[in-house]
C-alpha cells in the first residue's frame, strides 16, 4: 500500500494506492499522523486506486472522521470501486462519509 499526501491551503488530497489491509493498516495510519493532527480542513480520500479495504483500513477512515469532527475539518472521499461501494453500504459507511 502506498500513500500520497499533498496539502494546499485548507484542503489535503490523500491518495490510497493497492490494498488497504491489516498488514498495510499500521503503515498508512502512522502516515496519516500529520493529517489526522491537522484536520481542521477538508481532508479528500482518493481511493481510485485502492483495491481492497478490511476491517483495520475502515478502522483508519472512522478515525480520520473523528480527527476532522473534533477539529471542525470535513472528509470527502472520492473514486471508490463497486467492491469497496459494497463493504460502505454492509457497514453504514455511505452514511458516515460524503462520497463522491
């Protein structure tokens, strides 16, 4: 799994590349530390080319929403496969998150 971060002005674009798993998990969520203590703005999850997420990468997404509550940022995520669509909807995420 790779992760790219570019932020301009108030907005932080994160691009999620490969499969966002358990192993991968650890990972991503310590390279997500800056943006989750900045969160203030609007955060945008590229996921085109994300392939998978499991249990431990919706684990990451909740508590970047978290971040972006308590710090008045919003979370937008964009691109997702039909797969990942399904795993949003069994889990309630579709309603947790602005898709686009």
């Amino acid at each position: 799994m790779e992760v790219f971060i570019n932020t301009q002005e108030s907005e932080t674009t994160v691009r999620l590349v490969g499969r966002l798993d358990t192993p991968a998990s650890q990972e991503v969520s310590a390279a997500l530390e800056p943006v989750m203590a900045n969160a203030g703005g609007t955060i945008v999850l590229d996921c085109t080319e994300m392939s998978y997420i499991s249990s431990s990468g919706l684990r990451i997404f909740l508590s970047l929403r978290k971040a972006a509550a308590s710090q008045g940022g919003k979370i937008i995520v964009k691109n997702i496969s039909d797969e990942i669509r399904q795993v949003f909807m069994m889990t309630g995420f579709l309603n947790l998150f602005d898709i686009e």
